[in-house]
C-alpha cells in the first residue's frame, strides 16, 4: 500500500525524484507513449442513434468510462515511475486550494524545482521556467501542432480555477452517470458533472459560465493542456491525480451512505461500447470493474486539512435526480 500525497505537502528530495522520473521516461521515448495512449482513444463508441463523431463521446471521455479509464492510466504511468524509484507515487494539485489564492499562478506547483511557471506570451506562450522549459532542451514534444515546446497560458481562456463549492456540487451528487451516459449540460450524475460538462445551462446553481471542474482546469492551464495530447504537460498527471482522488472520496461517501445502490458505476450493461461495467479499459488489460476499489489496487490518498468544509458543503447540496432534473420541454436552453 502507497499514499499519494498532496502537491503541497511534498519534500524537496520527493519533488526531484518526481521530475527525474518524468525526465527519464522521455528521454527513453516511453512518455510519448502516454500521450498517444490518451489521444488514441478518439475513436466514437456511440449508441445506434448518435453521431459517429469523435468527439461527441469516446473511449476515454465525455462518458461513464472517463473516471475508470483515467484511473488506469495513471497506474500504468505511475507503475513505470516507481519502477525507476519505488518511493514515488503521483501527486495531486488541489487546484479549489489554488482557486482562494489571490494569483493561483505563484502556487508551489509552478516551482522553478517541480512544474515551471506559465508561458511567456512574447514568445508565444512557451514556458521558461523549471525542468520542462524549451530552453532547458529537456522536453521536447513531437508533432505539437503549434511547435515542439511545452506551452501554457494561464487564465488567458478561462478567468478562475474551479472552488471548492463548485466541487461540493459534484460530491452532492447520487448517481454515477444517467442515460444517455453522454456530455450534455442535462446529463445527470457525479461523472458529467466532475468532467465538467454541467455549466449554467444545465443547472443555475453553477457560479462561473464556462467549462467546470475537470475541463475547466485544461482551459486554465491552456496551451498544451488544451488538444487531445494534453499529457505533453506533465501537470496533467497531477490534475488527473485529483480527480481520481475526488472519485474515490465520492466513491467513499456513496458507500457509507448509499450503499444498497453498490457498485456506484453505471451502466452495468447496454451502454455505449467500452463505457459498461465488464468492458475492457483499452488499450490496458483490466476492466472497468476491475480498477473501482482503489484499496483494492494498492493505493491511497494523503487528505487535505480542508476535507471535512469539502464533505460538509456537499452535504448542504440537493442533488438533481432524473425525476427531477431542471430540464422541461417547457424550458428553453
Ligand atoms: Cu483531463
């Protein structure tokens, strides 16, 4: 059993082994692997009567396999980390932490010793700083399709990062995912809504317009972070590590509270292919059944000072149910 820490809490020695572990795995081409893993499940899986368009739904986003898949492919990225240093394990960016800051842009995590600091927009937007700066010669990225340098902008398309209320709306929620298991701002349960496809037009509780959550931090971060090759910026991995860690934290709570509705994952079957329970999460061997207990898996998470307002805000929300949804055909969009 392993913990995964808290960006924040990190030691210096556990930075570095971090950075040199990432550093390694591109020198040794295995890193562009992953992102190819992550860019190559664009292939559609849709039910009979959607578009056959990638990127409506696929493999690994915009439906019920997105957290299972996610979770997986941290794992295998992570195995062959700990295979150059047993002592490492992702860490997470609590990005709602970040969020308060007056400039979540001096955050640790953009340390000259860790991530690096956001892109210079006089030179188009490549980050200069920390081990992954384009000057650096450390970081190449192939095919990019605005050049070969890590580049980031942040808030530059979206003003804020997402608050800790924002996250207490997903927390609140009681169904994993509800037909049509897709990325409408209707779509109903913690998986849509951690993706961050509810905005305002599918519920006026959200405070921000724009993409939420998980998708609201690709588009903050911006530059790489924003195609399908969005693993070409490692801080992908650690935001990727939160929100597998809300998942197991959402996981946790549906288990003490719910628990007659176990498994917590839909749907069990008759879904979009690669999104049921028994599915296979390629390109990997498992199934999504296979990677829902992350005890189970070996791992756990360091919890934040600020878990127990996180639980509490969430248990202050009325989750929206199918039944109840604020959708009518009396409603515009
Ligand atoms: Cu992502």
């Amino acid at each position: 059993m392993y913990i995964r820490k808290n960006v924040a809490s990190l030691s210096e020695q556990e930075k570095r082994a971090f950075v040199e572990g990432l550093l390694l795995l591109k020198k040794e081409g295995r890193y562009d692997e992953y992102v190819h893993w992550h860019h190559a499940v664009m292939k559609p899986t849709v039910f009979p009567f959607e578009p056959r368009d990638a990127t409506y739904r696929n493999g690994a986003h915009r439906g019920p396999a997105f957290l299972p898949w996610h979770r997986e492919f941290l794992m295998q990225v992570e195995a062959d980390l700990r295979a150059i240093d047993s002592s490492i394990s992702i860490p997470y960016w609590d990005w709602t932490a970040d969020s308060a800051m007056p400039d979540p842009a001096t955050s640790s995590i953009w340390s000259e010793d860790f991530m690096g600091g956001n892109g210079v927009e006089a030179d188009v937007w490549r980050v200069a700083t920390g081990p992954f700066a384009h000057t650096k010669g450390n970081w190449p990225i192939p095919e990019h399709h605005d050049g070969p340098a890590l580049r980031r902008q942040f808030g530059i398309n979206l003003p804020t990062l997402p608050t800790t209320e924002d996250l207490a709306l997903a927390m609140g929620e009681i169904f994993y995912d509800t037909p049509n298991f897709n990325n409408s701002p209707f779509t109903i349960g913690f998986r849509n809504r951690i993706e961050g496809w509810v905005t305002q037009r599918g519920d006026r509780r959200v405070k921000m317009p724009g993409s939420q959550l998980h998708n609201r931090v690709h588009v903050w971060v911006g530059g790489s972070m924003l195609p399908m090759t969005s693993p070409n910026d490692p801080v992908f991995f650690l935001h990727h590590c939160f929100i597998d860690k809300v998942w197991s934290d959402w996981q946790e709570l549906q288990q003490e509270q719910n628990s007659e509705a176990s498994p917590h994952y839909a749907p069990e079957e008759g879904g979009p292919a690669g999104h049921n329970i028994e599915d296979q999460l390629k390109p990997w061997q498992r199934t999504i059944r296979q990677v829902l207990d992350i005890a189970q898996l070996g791992y756990s998470y360091e919890q934040p000072t600020s878990q127990p307002r996180l639980l509490e805000m969430a248990a202050r929300v009325r989750p929206l149910s199918p039944f109840m949804a604020e959708r009518s055909p009396f409603m515009a969009d």
